[in-house]
C-alpha cells in the first residue's frame, strides 16, 4: 500500500502560510492589539545625528532627555508607574523636508512593534544646507514586553 504525502505536505504549508500571516511576518503586518499612544513633542533640531530610538522609564530620564532636546520649559508630569516614554529619531538630515513619527504600536504575545513613518523628500529636492535632526516624543502604558520597530520610508514632494 502505498502513502500519498503531497497532502500532508500541502496542508503543511497551509497551516504555516496562515501562521506566519498572523504572526506580522508575512507584509509587515502586526498582528496582536492596537496601543493607544499621545504625542508629546516633536521637532526637527535634535542634538542626535544617528537613527536612534529610546525608551525612558523613569522621571530623571525625561528630564536628562528633555535638557539636551533645548527644551527651555520642565518636562510634563508623567506617572512613570503606569506610563513610558518612546523617543524616535531620524538623525542628522541634509535639508528640511525630513521627518519621522510614530504611527502605530501593537502589543503582541511577546513583543511591543513600533511602526515608525520616516519622511524624505524626493531626490529632486536637492539640498539647500539647513541641517534638520527631527524627533518625536510619544506617551504610552509601561509594558514589560521586548520593543521593536519597523521603519516605513515614504517620499514626499518637495518643502
């Protein structure tokens, strides 16, 4: 008697296609819940030249962070019990026209996903010589979970 496997194969591949659909690994898509999040500040003269995100969890950390932004004001009052903060840069850029934002956070069984929109505009652009280091600070819930992102460059016309 002889056993046919191109079933079982074929249900294989099945089951696993599914499996990795829901899990976000197939098309960047992130599967788990939706994290409400507040934008805190943004701007575009970071003192941080390099791609670059932070998690601060602590008043002091704000604080340190809040000073080498140029921030002339104290920084929010925020309950570090229960909240954190995501701190997103794009580095040092050539000319305006280049940003960066947080767009979408989804917790999942063990990671937290940041999905982070970088801004640049279109080559025909060209540069006029004005530095930018553009940044966004976001509020969330504390979590315990691994942090991480996928950057999505998108083009825009020109400043």
């Amino acid at each position: 008697m002889e056993r046919s496997y191109v079933p079982i194969v074929l249900l294989l591949f099945v089951v696993g296609g599914l499996y990795l659909y829901q899990s976000g690994y197939l098309f960047h898509n992130e599967s788990g819940s939706v994290v409400a999040f507040q934008k805190l500040i943004e701007g575009e003269k970071a003192p941080i030249e390099a791609r670059v995100n932070y998690r601060i969890k602590t008043p002091d950390e704000l604080a340190l962070l809040w000073n080498s932004l140029g921030m002339k004001d104290q920084p929010p009052s925020i309950d570090f019990t229960k909240n954190e903060v995501a701190a997103v840069f794009a580095g040092l850029a050539p000319n305006r026209g280049y940003d960066i934002g947080v767009i979408r956070v989804v917790d999942s069984r063990n990671t937290r996903t940041f999905l982070i929109e970088l801004e640049r505009p279109e080559p025909a652009c060209g540069h006029n010589g004005e530095t930018v280091s553009p940044f966004e600070l976001i509020v969330l819930p504390r979590t315990t979970l691994r942090l991480t992102h996928t950057d999505q460059p998108i083009t825009v016309s020109c400043p």
